[in-house]
C-alpha cells in the first residue's frame, strides 16, 4: 500500500536521525571535562531533552493522521470498487463466494488453512475501494502484510482505499472471533502486474 510504505521510510528515517546524533553528541561530549560539569542543573539541557523527542512526536503524529486520512476517505481515482460480505464462515467478493480449500483437496506443497477457491485479482498500482459488510455476525478482513484490517459489521458498510506498489501473492484471515469456523476464513489476494498481461 502506498501510504503504508511511505509511512515505514518516513519513521526509519527519523529513527535513525534521532539515534545517530544521540551517539554522535554524547561520544564527543563524553570526552570534555566541562560537559560532566555542566550536566547538573543545567536548564538548558533539561529544555532541549524535553523539546526534541516532542518535535519527533509530533512529526510522527502528522505523518501518522495524514495517512489515516488518505487511507479512509474513498478517492475518486478508484479504478475498481469491489464489495465484500461475510457469512459465516466464507467471504463473498462481487457475489462469488470465496471459500477455504479442503485440505483434501490441496495440491502437494500448498499451506494449508490458507488457500481459497477464489482470490481476489487486483492491478498494480491501480486505486481500489473496498466495501466491507457483514451478513450475520462481526468479522474482520485483514491482510496484515499490506497494512488493512476492516471491521466487517452487520447493516454497515465500512469503506477503505487501497493502491499497492508491490504485485505478488498476499493472505490474509478473519481476525475477529466469528464462531466455531473462525479458523476457517482465509484471505487471498493476487496483486498483478497488467503491463505483462497486456503483453502477452
């Protein structure tokens, strides 16, 4: 997800920011007599170790509130809206039902638990919307390696706006107590790259 990746440079480069001068300003001060002397009572020093970290703080809310804004609000550039709806204990994307594949019927070498008979094909880089409901009781439809989980809630639609940059194969599962077939309610989403179909 965009937002999401932009968001994990922005925090490691301020981490690292933060750290590296740390070091570097008590390596070299470490070694100046005075330095030990000023240490104490030093109201400017208590200023300054009290201002920084906010600075960083607040930097990290703004990046934080910017991206759950982007993320929430539906973009008119959304290339593909696509409905889901849980039941107990399957998925239903634009009224094909996504269900778990049997682990009878599992080729040889494919995990099991987290196979569904229908994945869901999404574009790179191509805005989608996501519109998330439930049927019968709460659900959650999570992909944690893009960084969504939607509350799947009975009589309301919850909404949310996805566009990766990365195409391959992601999974993903229910992440709310559901009942006794909780376990059994796999995500798969294929991210691809439509520039190589085009070709072929």
């Amino acid at each position: 997800m965009v937002y999401l990746d932009n968001a994990i440079i922005f925090y490691n480069i301020i981490l690292f920011t933060l750290l590296f001068s740390i070091i570097i300003i008590f390596k070299i001060l470490s070694n100046i007599y005075w330095f030990n002397k000023t240490l104490r009572d030093n109201d400017l020093l208590e200023l300054l170790w009290t201002i920084i970290p906010v600075i960083f703080i607040l930097l990290g809310i703004y990046q934080s509130v910017s991206m759950l804004f982007n993320v929430e609000v539906v973009r008119v550039n959304s290339k593909v809206i696509m409905k889901i709806l849980a039941f107990q204990w399957y998925w239903v994307y634009n009224l094909i039902e996504s269900r778990m594949i049997r682990s009878s019927d599992l080729i040889i070498g494919m995990p099991k638990l987290m196979v569904t008979e229908q994945p869901i094909f999404v574009p790179i880089n191509k805005g989608i919307t996501f519109i998330i409901s439930a049927n019968d009781v709460m659900h959650s439809w999570s992909l944690p390696s893009l960084g969504i989980k939607v509350d799947a809630i009975p009589g309301r639609l919850t909404e949310i706006y996805m566009e990766s940059l990365n195409s391959g194969f992601f999974t993903g599962f229910c992440f709310e107590l559901c009942g006794i077939g909780h376990s059994f309610m796999p995500i798969n989403i294929i991210i691809y790259n439509y520039i190589i179909n085009m070709i072929l």
